[in-house]
C-alpha cells in the first residue's frame, strides 16, 4: 500500500500538466514500493520531492519539469551506470529522466539504480 504524498506535494504538483503530474506519481509510488524505508520531504526551493534513506542519509529525489520527470541521485556520479541512463555533468549529482509515454528508463531501471545509491 502506498501511504500519501508529504505536505506540499499535491501543490508542488499544481503548476504541471496533468502527464507529468502522473509520471511524477507514478515514479514516487515505484521508489516506495521498491523501498519503504525511504522517508519524503518537499523541497520547495529544489522544487522536487527528495527521499531519504535512514542510514545513508539523503539518496536520490524526484523533479517535475515542464516536459520531462527526472529522478536525480545525490551521489550518482559515482555511481556504476550499467545501463547508460545517467545523465549529468556535475561533481556529485547524476539523474534518469523519464518522459511521459517513452520506453526508457523503465520502472525497473529506477528500481536497480536507487538500489545501487543505497548500497
């Protein structure tokens, strides 16, 4: 059962249309079934929806954008990419982006990646 979004996700939500909204939902609910254990929080300012994880601190948050979701992984630049999905140049932070109706990334790709920054 997935437990309903933090205060302010509904409304950090508000302002995208109705697809990303639903991606947006849709990948918060696969990060939690695959880890329950991740705790939530609105990022106003990051405009986003980050997860936390209760030994490894903050992992990885989701960011609505106007055409696109991406899932961003605190650390992901060290992270394996065994699939080449990582997109990003910065020192730390590595991302998936997902759009409505595209094949890749898959659910199951979120799942392995969010797997590799919490191991």
């Amino acid at each position: 059962m997935i437990v309903a979004g933090p205060p302010g996700f509904e409304e950090l939500l508000e302002e995208h249309c109705p697809d990303i909204s639903a991606l947006t939902r849709h990948l918060r609910d696969v990060i939690l079934a695959a880890r329950p254990e991740l705790a939530q929080r609105v990022y106003r300012g990051w405009h986003g929806l980050g997860f936390h994880h209760p030994e490894r601190g903050y992992v990885a948050a989701v960011f609505p954008g106007t055409d696109a979701v991406q899932v961003g992984f605190e650390h992901g630049a060290d992270l394996p990419d065994p699939h080449g999905l990582l997109q990003g140049t910065g020192k730390r932070l590595r991302y998936l982006r997902f759009t409505p109706g595209a094949s890749a990334p898959t659910d199951e790709h979120l799942v392995e990646y969010l797997d590799l920054a919490i191991s």
